[in-house]
C-alpha cells in the first residue's frame, strides 16, 4: 500500500489527528492514575498488589492501609488491561503503519513493541504479587518502553498529520 499520513484528505487528517489526541489524553489519564496509587515507587508498587507489610506492633486496632489483591482481582485487572492495551495499540499501530518518517525495521519494532511488553508487564505483576517482589523491575523497565513507544508513535503521527505537507 502506497497510503502515507500527510497525503490524506484534510477531513480525514483532522479526525485521525483528534482521534490520537483523545486517546492521548486516556493514556495520560491512567499513567495519572497509577502516579496516584504508587507514586513511580516500586515499594509502593509493590504494596499496591502485595498490600502492606504486617504491622508489629501490640496494638490490635492498627490496621494496614492496604490489602494483598486476591486472584479476582488480578484477574479482572489483566484482563482489562491486556484487551485495552491490545486495541489501543492496535488502532495507533495501524495509523502509524502509514507514516512516512520511520523506515520498516523501526516501524515494525514501535508497532509490536508495545503488544510484547503488555504481556511482560502484567506477567510481572503476577510474579510480582506470587512468586518475589523482584518482579517490580521488570514491571517497571517493559511498562517504561510500552509508554516510550506509544509516544513515539504518536508524536510521530501527529507531525505528518498537521505538520509535514506535500513536496
């Protein structure tokens, strides 16, 4: 296919532009959200899934601030998790596909990516939550490159839809 971003029509350049806005600014809104429940702090990433550390002391009315997530739980956040990641990178992989700034090689890696890194991280969770807190790191370093290309591919979109024009 011969499609490239900036030689779309207008109409269709304005919507795709708005399109990845928005989506931009869901995206956005859940990295807020996860800054609010761990703060970036792998203690307190680990405190989220794991809950807080018993408490030793002889009070008895001393209550933890956070619980271990049972299973039902886990399971309904990486599920909707997996799907939602899969179809947003589905929808940004597929407009991307027709930029004309990253060659193939490139291109392929941004697209899939994210996709891979989706199920590394929410498997890291479980590590995280079941087998040993180590797990965080790599939560955090495949989470880190699912957001590295997703920006990547959106300012990349962005540009050929509003800025880069016909020669």
């Amino acid at each position: 296919m011969n499609i490239k971003l900036y030689l779309l029509e207008n109409s269709l350049k304005k919507f795709l532009s708005i399109f990845v806005l928005v989506l931009s600014i869901g995206v956005l809104m859940g990295l807020t959200y996860l800054s609010q429940t761990t703060k970036y702090s792998p203690n307190k990433a680990i405190e989220r899934f794991n809950g807080s550390q018993e408490n030793t002391s002889e009070d008895m009315l001393d209550i933890p601030e956070t619980y271990p997530k049972p299973i039902s739980e886990m399971l309904i956040t990486t599920h909707n998790h997996i799907i939602g990641f899969s179809l947003i990178f589905f929808m940004i992989g597929i407009i991307f596909y027709f930029n004309s700034v990253i060659v193939a090689n490139w291109k392929l890696f941004l697209m899939i990516e994210p996709l891979i890194s989706t199920i590394v991280t929410f498997g890291s969770i479980w590590g995280m939550r079941y087998l040993t807190k180590e797990f965080v790191y790599l939560a955090a370093l495949s989470s880190t490159l699912i957001y590295l290309s997703y920006f990547t591919m959106v300012i990349i979109i962005l540009y050929e839809l509003i800025f880069k024009k016909e020669k």
